[in-house]
C-alpha cells in the first residue's frame, strides 16, 4: 500500500480527489510544514485500526453509581463543599 503524500494546502483543494484515493484502498498523509498533521482513510483502515469496545457498548455500565437518586446524590456532593 503506497501512502500518498501532500501538504495541507494541497489537500483542501483536492479534498474530492483524495476522498477517492481513500475509498480505492490508498491513504493520504496531510502535512503542515513538512510534518504529518494528519490522515485520509478509507472507514474499513480506521476500523481495523481501533478495535476493541465501541463506544455505545459502555452503555449503562454506570448502572447504579449515583444510587437510587441520581438528583440527590449530585445535590448531596454539591452539599458536601458548604
């Protein structure tokens, strides 16, 4: 896989072309300055790139931690500093 490189400038007026590229299986590397800033991929790269418990998947795994009133355990820790 060839990583294709361009500056940031380049990149914002050739955005459409690079969205392509990414979508064809070829990265792009945006540079400032000569540096990496940042990377156009296609979703599948990103997804291989970051496994592992999505987001949505921590979804009420708080269950229970502000006991049976959430309103009165703020309202107590708020309290606290009186």
């Amino acid at each position: 896989m060839t990583l294709h490189t361009v500056g940031l400038e380049q990149g914002r007026n050739t955005l459409p072309e690079l969205a392509s590229r990414a979508h064809a299986g070829e990265p792009s590397l945006l540079t400032r300055h000569g540096k990496p800033y940042a990377a156009i991929v296609s979703p599948d790269v990103l997804l291989k790139a970051r496994p592992g418990p999505r987001f949505l998947s921590l979804r009420g795994s708080g269950k229970g931690l502000w006991g049976k009133s959430p309103a009165q355990t703020i309202a107590d820790a708020r309290n606290e500093w009186e």
